[in-house]
C-alpha cells in the first residue's frame, strides 16, 4: 500500500481546504491503514512506513496544512507502535523534491509576486543543508 502526501496552500488556508486536504491526505488513508492493520496476522513481523517528516517544511509558512498533517501522521505513526506490538512502525523524512508541480507553482509564485523563479527557488532552499532540492 502506498500512501502519497502532497499539496502547498497559503499561510494559514481556508477551513474548507483544511477539511478537504486533512480528509484526503489523512483521514481517508488512516481508515485504510485500520483496515490494512487489522488484517494483519499477529504471528508475523508486520511493518508499515509512513512518509511524515516535517523537518525540510516546517519553516515554510506556505506549507502549513502540510506540515500539521505530517505532524499527525507522526503521531499516529508513534500511537501505532506504542499500542501494536505485531505492528513495526517507520517513519519517512523525503526532504524537498523538485518535482514538475513543484516547479508549475513556483513559476506561478514568481508571476504573482514579479519575481524571478530562481530568486524563489534559492529562498525555498535557504533552511537546506545543501541548498538544493532533489529532483523528481
């Protein structure tokens, strides 16, 4: 089971989009995680990785729904573990990936602001050990 995480919003967003991002990105995958946990046999060294690192976003107000729901997933991920014995929790940190969304909105950002994309991109990557985004 693969569970993807994505999305950028505003500084804080609107309670609609916090409902809808929080039920799509978290909600819904967690009800699928109960199922798939229930499932599993309790004779088996079972495992579940759960991508929910918010070290490379916290500091980026734009990525504020982001970084609670990853936020979450770490909670969920340590209540799992705590309470499951049958069940190996790890938790997954990507880092910044410069993918061809990120790099869609980062132009759109660029335009809105009357800035040059290159100027954003060093900003986004100026809490970065490496200064660089992988690529995707």
């Amino acid at each position: 089971m693969n569970i993807i995480i994505t999305g950028a919003t505003g500084e804080i967003g609107e309670e609609e989009e916090w409902i809808r991002i929080f039920k799509g990105v978290f909600l819904n995958p967690l009800l699928l995680l109960k199922e798939a946990i229930q499932r599993m046999n309790e004779e088996f060294h079972n495992k579940v990785v759960i991508i929910s690192g918010i070290s490379s976003i916290q500091v980026m107000s734009r990525y504020s729904i982001n970084s609670a729901i990853r936020s979450a997933w770490l909670a969920q991920a340590k209540t799992i573990s705590i309470n499951l014995s049958h069940v190996h929790v790890n938790t997954l940190s990507l880092g910044g990936i410069k993918t061809k969304g990120y790099n869609h909105r980062l132009k759109l950002r660029a335009e809105s602001e009357d800035k040059c994309h290159t100027q954003l991109y060093q900003e986004d990557v100026s809490n970065v050990p490496l200064k660089k985004y992988a690529s995707g």
